[in-house]
C-alpha cells in the first residue's frame, strides 16, 4: 500500500485522461483503477461517491486538458527587501 493517499486514482486519472478530454469541464468520480461516473457539477460527483464508498478515499477531479498552476504567497503584507 502506498502512503500517499490517493496516489492510485491520480494516475487512473492521468491514465484515462485521453478518454475523459470529450468531458471537459465535468467532474470524474474514481474509485482505484475505476472510473465510477462522469457529472456535471462537483457535489453531484461528491454526492455519488460517498454514498458508494461511505468513507473510503475516493478522488473528485473536474476534467482539464492540463493542470491549472496556482500560485501562492505568504507574508504578502512585507515589503520587498531590496
């Protein structure tokens, strides 16, 4: 077993990714290696998966050609030392 948690359904994502770009937009539910269901809102997935897997770890991920980089900062009141 691994201990990152989820680590197996990331790469179930990763890997049905090709299959899953005609849902852009939606949310994937997946369970494992498993592709339980494609839906249209992130609640409707969230929803759906604990009522099948209770509290079992599950991954809801909505469905993008690329990852989104965000950006985030600490301590943004500091002015820069220069």
């Amino acid at each position: 077993m691994t201990d990152r948690p989820l680590q197996k359904e990331i790469e179930t994502y990763n890997a049905k990714l090709p299959e899953l770009l005609g849902s852009i937009g939606r949310f994937v539910l997946i369970k494992g290696e498993q592709v339980e269901g494609i839906y249209d809102t992130y609640a409707d997935a969230l929803k759906v998966g604990y009522e099948r897997f209770k509290l079992e770890p599950f991954l809801v991920k909505q469905i993008a050609p690329a990852e989104q980089a965000h950006y985030f900062t600490r301590e943004l009141d500091l002015e820069c030392p220069t």
